[in-house]
C-alpha cells in the first residue's frame, strides 16, 4: 500500500518576488509596495526607530495569532513616521493616509507590514551575522600576512642621502 504524497505548502515564490498588493482603502484602489533600497537609505531616520522598537519585543510575543496586535502597536509608537511611510509605499499624500477611516487604515498598515517586513527582519538578523561573521576564522588563502617585526636598528640618514631639511 503506497502512502499518499503529503500535502505541499502553497508556493509564495511569486510573493517573495513581487510582494506589491493590491487593495482599495478610502475608496481608492491603490497598490502597496515594497520600499525599493534607495527609498530605504533615504528613510531610514523614519525606519530605525520603529525596528529598533521591534527588536525590543521578547521573542514569545512574537508567536502566535496576537503577535500582530504586539507589532502594530510597535509601530503605531511611530505614528507621523509610519503614516509618511505609508504615503511613499501607496503614492499617495500624508494627508490622504491620515485623513483615512479606522478600518481602511488598519488594512493600509497591515498591508504595508506584509510588503515590508522584508526590511525589519534584515535589519534584525544583520547584527547576529555579522557576530558570526567575524566569530568564524577566515577562509584558506584569505589569511592576511603577519605583522612585520619591530626594527631593529635606528633610522639613520646615510653621509650620502641629503639632509631632507
């Protein structure tokens, strides 16, 4: 008797590359997309704050269904930054995203979390690897070469070296 195959995760493949959504919020369909990099540079004095307040967050309340409820609360902490980060992701005005209803805004920033969590994550992760980075010893053949020894012997100007003064 053969067992049947075991069910396979969906493929989100597509998601990971084009994590852009689509949804209508105060009326407007708009698309919500990924920060590019250079839009991340340039806003990471909006960004840094709330991932480091992210990354204040005990790991056990990060799990579960609730978790959500302990991330939009982090990022509502930064609330003029996150309504300036929403209006760059959805190409529309500060005042548009404020201006929003309860409900749609909500779905905005969620939306916005799904599509950028991407950065936070990174962010994250860079420290733990770079202290495993530099805990590793370098691969062969990378080795940079000892430090020469001390010298020896005193400078000294040679009787036919000129005076450099």
């Amino acid at each position: 008797m053969q067992k049947s195959p075991a069910p396979q995760a969906p493929d989100n493949s597509l998601e990971v590359l084009l994590p852009d959504r689509q949804l209508t919020v105060g009326g407007i369909k708009v698309t919500v997309r990924e920060l590019t990099f250079r839009e991340q540079l340039a806003n990471n004095y909006l960004l840094a704050p709330m991932a480091d307040a992210l990354s204040a967050i005990p790991a056990e309340q990060l799990e579960g269904l609730d978790s959500i409820n302990v991330i939009y609360d982090a990022l509502a902490l930064y609330s003029d930054s996150l309504s300036e980060l929403l209006a760059i992701s959805c190409g529309q005005p500060v005042e548009w995203v404020d201006a929003l209803p309860p409900t749609d805004g909500e779905a905005l920033v969620l939306s916005w979390w799904m599509v950028n969590s991407g950065f936070f994550v990174r962010r994250l992760w860079r420290p733990r690897l770079l202290a495993k980075a530099k805990g590793q010893s370098q691969p062969p053949g990378d080795e940079s070469s000892p430090i020469s020894s001390v010298q020896g012997t005193p400078a000294k100007p040679s009787a036919t070296t000129p005076d450099a003064s």
